[in-house]
C-alpha cells in the first residue's frame, strides 16, 4: 500500500486529510445538532448542511475506495483528487469572504470555518504534488 501512495509521507497526508473529511461528514450529518449549537446555527439549516455533510461523505467514502479497494490505488484518479483540492479551495475562499467580509449572519468568532479549510487546501495541494506520477 505505501507504494501505491509514492511512501509514507503521502499515505499519511491521504489518511490524515480524509479522516478529517470523515470527521466533517460526521459532524454535519449524525452530530448535526452539536456541530449547530457550536457555531450557533438555527435549526433550521440542518437541512442544507446534512446536504453539505453528503459532499464530504462522497470524498470520504471515494477515498476508502482508493485506498483499500481499488487494485492500482491512486493510479489514474487525477480527476478526483484535483477536484477535492478545488473544493477545498472553494470551501476556503467562500468562508473567509463569509466570515471576515460578509459577515451576514456570522454569530461566532471562530476562525475554525477558516483554518480547517486551509489546512485540507494545503494538504491536498501537497498529495497532488506528490502523487502527479501516479495520478
């Protein structure tokens, strides 16, 4: 399996950034009500975030699919891993401009809207980088 990921550093990387997608899955879908009262969000966008939560669910499960079923592991998935690197960007560039120049309906002062999105940006630019041969 480590050499389907080009080493240890990148099967790591590839670990780390889905658990935590897995963990936002999680978060937005069966800990709706938590993840709501955390940032307080109205009840009212469980709906839309189970929604959001299902995208991730996506990756998530697409990732275990690569990583444990897929015969030639990563090889020949450029387009899946190019697309959650876009959206991690997207997710970035929309919550900073929500939260820090927006701000409609902002009710908490965490950067974590931010910071998670980056680190998964960065994270996925970097499996990208490193797994361009194989992908």
């Amino acid at each position: 399996m480590i050499e389907k990921f080009n080493g240890v550093f990148y099967l790591i990387l590839f670990v780390i950034h889905f658990l935590g997608v897995g963990a936002y899955a999680y978060q937005m879908i069966i800990g709706n009500q938590k993840f709501r009262e955390k940032f307080q969000i109205d009840k009212t966008a469980a709906t839309i975030m189970r929604m959001a939560g299902a995208i991730f669910l996506g990756s998530f499960l697409m990732a275990i699919y690569v990583m444990f079923v897929r015969p030639n592991g990563v090889e020949g998935t450029w387009a899946f891993f190019n697309l959650v690197f876009v959206q991690n960007l997207c997710v970035f560039i929309v919550n900073t401009y929500s939260i820090k120049i927006d701000k409609t309906g902002v009710m908490n002062d965490s950067n974590e809207a931010i910071i998670a999105p980056l680190v998964f940006t960065i994270i996925s630019a970097v499996l990208c980088y490193g797994l361009a041969d194989k992908i």
